[in-house]
C-alpha cells in the first residue's frame, strides 16, 4: 500500500553556511555554500520524535555579478539519503534557492581590525 506521508504536525530546521568571496573573477564573485535540512512528520497515532527524519544536504555556488540583468545564479548539487515513495540516495541538481539576508545596518568589506577607542 503506497501513499503519500501525512501528518498533523512537522518540525523542519534547515541551517546554511555561505562565503562571500571578496574577489571577482571576469567581474563574477563565486560564492561557496553549504545547506542541511532536517524534518520529521508526526501525527495524533504517531510520536513525532518516533518517526523517522528526513534529511537533505546541498552544496553549491552562487555566482554573482552587479553588471548582469540577473544579479546573481547559483549552481547546486543535493543528496537526500531517502524520499517517501521516490527511493533512496537521491541526488538532484539546482533544488536550493538561498536568501541573501542582507544586513542594511552593517558594512559588508573584507575583514580588518577594528579600532577601539
């Protein structure tokens, strides 16, 4: 019997780590990041933390460049150990968009020691 996994409750964390490179090659800044993505589904029957998570790792680049239509594209590569009813050790390209929360209030330059006075 296949069916879709139901739940009425799901607990998702998803952590990213990103670089920004403070060199451009041709104008393009190739900017490395890295993404892990847990969940877990739960239900009235079933105990959330007794059903079995779902992982998914991505690696990839965004590649930026201010004087483009598109400021920026980004080339990914995930790894899913295990889909519901797709299979296992699933590999897919391009199935991560990142946020680039930028920091308004902050100035974003390449590292250096800050005077304290």
């Amino acid at each position: 019997f296949n069916t879709a996994l139901y739940g009425t409750s799901k607990v998702l964390l998803s952590l990213q780590t990103q670089t920004y490179a403070p060199h451009a090659l041709w104008g393009f800044r190739m900017n490395p990041f890295f993404n892990y993505t847990a969940a877990i589904l739960g239900s009235q029957n079933h105990a959330m933390f007794k059903n079995k998570p779902y992982h998914k790792f991505t690696i990839g680049l965004v590649i930026s460049n201010d004087y483009l239509v598109f400021s920026s594209f980004q080339l990914s590569l995930s790894y899913y150990p295990t889909i519901p009813l797709q299979g296992d050790n699933v590999t897919k390209t391009n199935t991560f968009e990142t946020t680039d929360y930028g920091l308004q209030t902050f100035e974003l330059a390449k590292p250096r020691v800050v005077e304290y006075k």
